[in-house]
C-alpha cells in the first residue's frame, strides 16, 4: 500500500458485522418466552424488530436479565432505539444479536412509518 492510500473495509457474509456507530431504531414485536440452548446452559430470547413499513429482522437476545424490559417496550407503541448490537447473517436474513453491552432505550422522536402488526416470529 502506498502512502496516503487508505485500504478499503470489506465483510464476509458469513462473520458478524459490529454497529457500534449507527444505532437500530425501530419497534419491537412477539417478544418469546427465555429459553436454553441445546448446549443446555445459555439462556437467550428472541422476537423480531421493524426497522421500516416492510423491513422484519430477528432479534436475538442473550441476556435473560434484559428481557422484561423488552417485553414492555414490545408492548407500547413506542419507537426504542438500540445500541451497540451484532448484525449477523442468519436462517430469516440479517439477526440482530443483543449482547451485555447493548443498550436498548426508548426513542422519542416520530419514525417516517407506524408499528405494524407482526402476527408471528420470523422462522429461528
């Protein structure tokens, strides 16, 4: 590399990709009972998070602690804004992966698209 040339960032689709920067805002839907793995000791969530009039991502959580807080926010019709979460490619297209360090709070501003009504979780 020569200088002052800078080296393009590029991702695999099969790694994690971070967004730290750039916040998921949207709502939350059909919060799931916390479950255990098949590894018979981690304890994670799921539900599905709308990020637009037509855009469904899975969310999965593996912080047990944190999941009355998403129940409730599931439950208003109040946009929530999240933090430091994973993206990653999964079964249903790109997951959300809620970890310790992501924080998850309500937004107060007005979206460009309403809460829809999501009958049921996208497939795990």
């Amino acid at each position: 590399m020569k200088d002052g040339e800078r080296k393009e960032k590029t991702f695999e689709v099969t790694s994690p990709m971070r967004d730290r920067e750039t916040p998921l805002v949207g709502y939350l839907h059909n919060i799931s009972n916390v479950e255990t793995a098949q590894n018979g000791h981690t304890k994670y969530f799921t539900g599905t998070f709308q990020t637009g009039k037509n855009d469904l991502k899975k969310l999965v959580s593996f912080t047990p602690e944190k999941h009355g807080n998403y129940v409730r926010a599931a439950n208003m019709d109040t946009p929530v804004k999240i933090i430091n979460s994973t993206l990653s490619p999964g079964k249903s297209g790109v997951e959300i992966l809620v970890r310790r360090g992501t924080v998850m709070d309500l937004f107060n501003e007005v979206l460009n698209f309403k809460k829809d009504k999501v009958k049921r979780q996208l497939v795990p």
